[in-house]
C-alpha cells in the first residue's frame, strides 16, 4: 500500500561510525549511504530512487537541520555563486502586477477614500451601490478619483442603455474604465439572455471586459439549473463570450469556534482552472474578507489559504468580498459602511502586499500541474502527489508534519516554479526539500535566495512556498 507519505530522499545525522551496509528505521529498508561533514555536524546521505514508494512515518529528531552553515551540497571548485544583483536578476520585477478587486466598494460620498483603498494595495473597485446609470456627472467624477489614486472602476453595463453616445464615448476613453459589470451567479437558464447582453456590450465598446461570476460547487443543481457543476461550467463558456471566467467560492467556515474547509472547495479550483484552459481564458477567484454567519473575520492565514491556493491553481486576479461593509447582516469588512478602515483593513493590506511582491511569479504563469499530499487523505476531486513528477532540480521532498499540502508546478517562458501550499486552516505542515544548485527560493517580499541547501520548511496554516529555478 502507497504510503500517505511521499519522500524522495531524506538526510540522517549519525555520531559514530558504522559498517556501510542497509540499515532499518521503522519498517523500511535504508540505502547504502554515505557520512560527510558540515559545520560541525556529521551527515549521512541517503538517496531514495525517484519515483519510489518508500516513506517513513517520521523524520528523527536531529537528522535535518536549519543552521545556515550546514548543506548537503558541497560547492566543487567550478561552482561560481551568482552576486546578489546577479541573483534578483534572475527573476526580474514587473511592471504589471496580479489584479486586486473589491467588491462593494466607495460610494460616490466615500470617493475621497479611494486612497486608502489604492494603499491597502486594491487595483479595481465595483461599487455596487453608487454607480448610477443615469448620472453620468458622478460617474466621471468618481472615475477621476478613482484614476488619480490608480484605481480602476468596474461598473454596471447599463450604462450603455443610458448614455448618450457623447458620454458613451468620453467612457469608453476614460483611463479608469475597466470593464462592464453584466451579472452575478447566474443559472443556465440566464446564459442565453446574458451571451445576448455581452455581444450587445462588446458591439458597443470591444476594448473593455464584460464581468459575469458564477456559483462554486456549493449551488445545488436547482440554482445552477443543470445536473452537475462541471455541466454549468462548460455550458456558460460555450454560450457566454466574456474573456475571464469568474466564481466564487468561500471555503473557511467556523462551528463551535473550530474552523474548517469547504470539503469541495479545490474540488472547484480542479474544475475551473481545467475548464478555463479548455477556453483559453484566464480565471478569477475571491477571498472572503467580511464576516457573516458561519463565515468569521479573517486572519492572515485564513487569506493566504484562499489566496495562495487560488494562484497556485493559475488564478489572475484575486476579488475579495467585500472592501467596504454592505449592511448589518456583515460585520468586520475592512472599512465599515461610514468607509472608516477596521483591523481587517491592515490584514488586507499585508495580504495584497504579497500578492503585488509575488506578481512576478504567477502573472501569465501557466499550470503544468497541480497535486496534493495529504498525511489524513487529499481533497476531493485532486490528485494525489507523485514524486516521480517532481522536476530534478528538486532532489528532495517530504511532508514530514501536519496534515499536507498542495503542490503544483508552474512554468512562463524559462521560469518555473514549485509551489507548496499548507492546505490546512488549523495546524502547521512541515516540509523538507533539498535542491541542486539552480534551485532558488522568493521569499514573500520577492527577494531571490539561494536554495540548494536540505532544508526543513515550516509552514503556518495557508501559507506558501515558493520554489524557482531557470530553464
């Protein structure tokens, strides 16, 4: 039987000599090694054959080690380690930057307020409530705003059936207009209607995207008016021609003060992110950002699990629900209804910090796969990690704690990148990983380190590792 653990090689410390010969720990038979020493410590190499099953339920104490002195990989006299210009230069920073949306966004009185929107690193505002179709006076006005703080507006499309054609084009020409908001969470029987509504829209203006969300797999077959969500899917995209496929889905949930998550929530990542590959269109994902019922304020973990697993399955942009509070049913939004900023506005705002450092790995980066390795069982709907997948830059892996993690492989152009998610919203994962010599590591902040040291990763709940080597 394939165990729950997956590990192509593991490094153990010994303190005296031994015959070189097979060894047993636990219930698995340990290779021919070979001890070196490091700093100080003496090390024993093993090397699993890639592609193999053998595992142990637990890594020994003291056989891995963080001292920045120890690695299992000793620089010969040809190895030249890059200058730390050289380094960063490696994986350059962009000009462009993952998208971040709010939803029920400033008022047109709140407009003032698009500075601490802008601050707390949101690119794109929908403000349900304040766009009026017949008052092109104020749209233009919060459109300026809007633009001098670099924000975008994503508004209602029935602008089109209400302005003239004079404003129409002085919107189609204003440098805040993203896009046309069509609809949110319709059912099948509304993609006839709605494929109408975008061609009409896109007649008119063909520059900027029409927006329509779908449910998550948490719909029943009633409100997603087909028999499964893999048929709602692909139905939508065949009858609807928008250029991103959005849904939603908030998967952390408390009962009885203990969190959880959705049991089909990557079930729908799986679906969407093959389904918009299919289409050829990227695809947008949220993450909740406003308590109501079972949903409860976000920390930073709770933000990472959505964000970071959301990118790691290739998602685009991240929309978050909400920026401002809608009403009193919803408490803790970053700014309340009055637009005043709460604790969660900072939470946000170290979230979208990541995101905008991190741009430079997932915009326009393409999923080669994605996987999962679970100690407890994987998620539904995903695959099970398999180390022999793994590229060989990656001469070491394990999940040596916690309950697992989401892998996937990403690629763009002579990048590529691994990355490691803790899929758990409760407890710790940790992971050790050894990498040869072109194996990088970028930190939250971007910065690009040498990783081709053994090294054993804790990984707080939600949060990611992120892995790079050039072609």
């Amino acid at each position: 039987m394939k165990s729950i653990l997956n590990i192509v090689a593991i490094s153990i410390l010994i303190f005296a000599s031994r015959k070189n010969q097979d060894e047993i720990y636990g219930q698995y038979t340990v290779p021919p090694s070979k001890t070196e020493v490091h700093a100080g410590y003496k090390q024993t190499k093993i090397s699993w054959p890639r592609g193999s099953d053998q595992s142990v339920t637990s890594i020994p104490a003291g056989i891995i080690t963080e001292n920045p002195e120890y690695t299992s990989e000793i620089p010969g006299p040809s190895d030249k380690t890059p200058t730390e210009e050289e380094l960063q230069e490696e994986l350059k920073d962009i000009d462009e930057q993952i998208p971040v949306l709010g939803w029920w966004g400033l008022s047109y009185d709140l407009r003032a307020g698009y500075k601490d929107m802008a601050d707390a690193g949101f690119t794109i505002d929908f403000p349900v409530d304040s766009i009026y179709p017949s008052d092109p006076d104020k749209l233009f006005d919060m459109l300026d705003v809007a633009q001098d703080n670099g924000i975008k507006l994503q508004i209602f499309a029935s602008v089109i059936d209400n302005f003239s054609t004079p404003n129409m084009n002085k919107l189609k020409a204003h440098p805040a207009l993203w896009g046309y908001h069509i609809l949110d969470e319709p059912s099948t029987a509304q993609f006839d209607e709605q494929g109408a509504r975008v061609r009409a829209v896109q007649a008119i203006d063909n520059i900027h995207p029409c927006y329509v969300n779908l449910f998550g797999t948490y719909a029943n077959s009633t409100q997603l008016g087909a028999a499964t969500y893999t048929d709602y899917v692909r139905d939508f995209i065949d009858k609807v021609p928008v250029t991103i496929l959005s849904y939603d889905h908030y998967p952390i949930r408390t009962s009885d003060s203990t969190k959880s998550v959705r049991s089909d929530f990557y079930e729908n990542l799986e679906i969407i992110a093959e389904k918009s590959r299919d289409a050829g269109i990227p695809f947008w994902a949220f993450a909740l950002s406003t308590a109501h019922g079972p949903y409860p304020t976000p920390t930073l973990n709770d933000l990472r699990l959505q964000v970071y697993s959301n990118l790691a399955y290739g998602a685009q942009c991240i929309q978050y629900f909400t920026y401002r509070q809608p009403d009193s049913i919803f408490s803790n939004a970053p700014v309340d209804y009055s637009g005043t900023k709460t604790a969660t506005y900072n939470t946000v705002k170290e979230m979208n910090q990541e995101i905008k450092a991190l741009s430079k790995v997932f915009l326009g980066s393409s999923v080669v796969w994605t996987a999962h390795s679970g100690i407890s069982g994987i998620p539904s709907g995903c695959k099970q990690l398999d180390n022999s997948k793994l590229p060989p830059q990656i001469k070491t892996f394990a999940i040596t704690a916690g309950t697992g993690a989401l892998v996937s492989l990403m690629k763009r152009g002579t990048d590529n990148f691994l990355i490691i998610v803790n899929h758990d919203v409760n407890e710790n994962t940790t992971v050790f990983v050894e990498g040869d010599s072109s194996l990088r590591r970028v930190e939250k902040d971007g910065k690009i380190v040498i990783a081709n040291k053994a090294r054993l990763n804790t990984l707080t709940p939600g949060n990611a590792l992120i892995y790079f080597w050039k072609n």
